[in-house]
C-alpha cells in the first residue's frame, strides 16, 4: 500500500503575489501547531504533506508552538519545508503553569484514581496541561493577535487529497465557525463532571445558548446510553480536535472564554482529564447555530487510528474512500450518523 508521504515531493511553490484567491485577497489565517522538539520527524511528515496538498498554493504562515524553546535542529528542518513564513512562539508560562486553585494532593491522587479506571494519559500531567491550553489558552497567545482564523496540525497526521480552494476564505464566505474532518465518542471517564459543571454555567448563562445549537448531538442517548451514563447527560460526542480550521474570535467571544473560565475553576482539567477536545465540541455545539459548523467531507486526514477518506476519483493518495478507522473493531466509535441525522432534519 502507498502512502501520501512516499508520493508527495516538495513543490516549488508560487509567492503569495501568484496565488489564485479569486478576488486576489487572502484570509487572516495560519496554519498553527503545539508541538516538542522531539516530535521533529513527526511533525515533517504533516507538514510536508499539507504543504504538499494545501499550503504550496496559498503560503499561509506557521506558527509553532511550544512550552519550551524551539531548537535549532527544529527551526532548521522546517524552514526548509515551505515557502511560508513561519513563528516560532514559546507559551507564556502563566498559560501553561497549573493554576493556583488546583490542590496538588488532590491532582495526584485523581491521576491514580483515572488511570485505575484507564483513562489514556491521566498520569501525565503535561497531557493535563496540554489540554487546557489547547481549550482555553491557544486563542490568548499574542502570535494570534491578527489573525481570525487557523488550521490546528498535529506532528504525525496525514493529509491525502489535493484541496484546490482557500479553505479560509471558504470558511468566510459561509459564515462557517468551525470546521472538523472526524466526530468520535470519548472516553466518558475521563469527564465525568464536564457536563454538570457545563449546565450550571448554561442555567447562569441562558443568553449565550445559540438559537439553532447542536443540543440534539450533545445529549444523544440512543446511539450509546452508557456513555451517555456515565457521562451525566452527554453523549461524549466531539470533533477529533487534532484537526480543526476555525474563526478564533469564537473562543475570544464571551459566551466561549467565560465558559472556558467557568469550567477551569472547577478544577477538571486536573481532577479529571477534560480533554480540549470535547471541551471545544460543548463549546461549539452550544454557542454557535449548527449551520456554522461545517464537516470537512473533502478533506483526507488521519490520526491515528482514525480516517476521513473522501470519495473524490483523482484527487487522494494513500487512502480508501469511506475508510474510517485502522485497526479492529473502531466502527462503534464514530459519532458521525448521531450527527448526520440532526443535520437530516434540519434541512
Ligand atoms: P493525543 O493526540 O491525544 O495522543 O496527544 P498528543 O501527544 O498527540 O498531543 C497533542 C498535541 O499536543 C500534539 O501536537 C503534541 O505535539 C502536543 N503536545 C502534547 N504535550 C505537549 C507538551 O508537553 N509540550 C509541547 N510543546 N507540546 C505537547
Ligand atoms: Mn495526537
């Protein structure tokens, strides 16, 4: 089997001056990454094929990310990956630090307590961190000031269609908020309070509630009660958030950012191991209309152990289409026909 990254070779690509946006402008976006140096080699295959599929033709800026300084050896691989410019940026450490409020007693002891109930990476406090700076922290970072808009990359996904369009400037055009390429269960252990704190901020905030949210897929009993059981109320339904291409004056808006406080002072993120995943899908699905979400159906992505493969002849490397998971027994995961059939009714 070929994959993207055996087929894909590095384009000399067109300045910004030669792109073709239609109307010659361009949308306040990057294409942004938290990531280690030690994830070099990984992060070079994601970028060598979205560069390689996307970015040569539009040269949108990268901006990386990291709770410690970039090195050498990772500002030297990427330049040579693009025509792009690119940022290295260092976190704050008032954004990654664990936050005062948290009882460290407490945070340990939890960490034993999910990992005993085998919640993924719970005793890995920098995982804890990651995920709270990804849900509430990523949008306050000074780098993004300018910009609207931005496609989160992780190190080791693939991208293996061809994508001809801006999907930036898509997004403006369509009102579209946030957009997602894969919609999973989650582990409902690992937040078991993330819904009841969630409801005592809405009972507080009834004026943020978007008219036409996605309470439907939020709260979805049918497909898998028991995680919905187990999770107090939601379905654990999210967008995979590993890839994501969204407007970041969404999470700057108050109706988000408040939320984000709300949930950071109850103490989840530690004592248990809210992921910024669902974090971002409550946040979505409750304050933005369900019209301004849009699934990327077009777009061919992976991160393990999950696929979104389009069925567009011509256009994609190293993938089946429809393919959804590799491995065994991942169908079950996807949350993608709960989604489907609120959107069914709402057209
Ligand atoms: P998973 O996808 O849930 O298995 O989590 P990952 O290990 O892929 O982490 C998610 C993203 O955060 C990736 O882009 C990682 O490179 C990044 N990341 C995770 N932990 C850290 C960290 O402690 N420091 C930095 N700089 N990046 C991190
Ligand atoms: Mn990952």
């Amino acid at each position: 089997k070929r994959f993207a990254h055996d087929v894909f070779r590095k384009k000399p690509g067109p300045t910004a001056a030669q792109l073709p946006p239609e109307d010659g402008k361009r949308a306040k976006a990057a294409l942004i990454s938290l990531v280690r140096n030690s994830e070099i080699d990984q992060l070079k295959q994601s970028m060598t094929e979205l560069e390689a599929v996307f970015n040569h033709k539009f040269n949108y800026p990268w901006i990386f990310f990291n709770d410690e300084p970039f090195d050498e050896n990772f500002k030297k691989v990427t330049r040579e990956l693009t025509n792009a410019e690119i940022q290295y940026e260092q976190i704050p450490k008032e954004h990654w630090e664990v936050p005062s409020w948290i009882n460290k007693d407490l945070m340990y002891a939890s960490f034993d307590k999910l990992a005993s109930e085998n919640v993924q990476y719970s005793k890995m406090l920098s995982y804890h961190q990651m995920c709270r700076w990804n849900s509430g922290m990523f949008y306050k970072h000074p780098a993004l000031d300018d910009y609207k808009w931005y496609w989160r990359v992780e190190p080791n996904v693939h991208f293996y269609c061809d994508i001809d369009y801006d999907v930036f400037r898509f997004m403006e055009k369509n009102n579209k908020t946030y957009g997602f390429t894969i919609n999973l269960y989650d582990s409902p252990q690992s937040l078991p309070t993330l819904w009841p704190t969630t409801e005592e901020y809405i009972d507080a905030h009834p004026e943020y509630l978007a008219p036409d949210n996605s309470m439907e897929w939020l709260t979805d009993a049918t497909n898998r009660p028991h995680h919905n059981f187990l999770a107090h109320g939601y379905s654990a339904c999210h967008f995979w958030s590993n890839f994501e291409i969204a407007d970041l004056d969404f999470w700057r808006g108050d109706a988000y950012d408040k939320y984000f406080e709300y949930l950071d002072k109850s103490g989840g993120f530690f004592y248990e191991r809210w992921g910024d995943a669902p974090v971002h899908s409550i946040g979505v699905g409750l304050f933005a209309d369900k019209s301004q979400v849009h699934y990327f159906d077009d777009i061919g992505y992976n991160h393990v152990p999950f696929v979104n493969c389009p069925d567009l002849p011509g256009k994609c490397r190293g993938c089946e289409p429809n393919e959804f998971f590799r491995g065994v027994g991942l169908e079950k995961e996807n949350c993608m026909p709960v989604w489907n059939k609120m959107m069914e009714k709402a057209n």
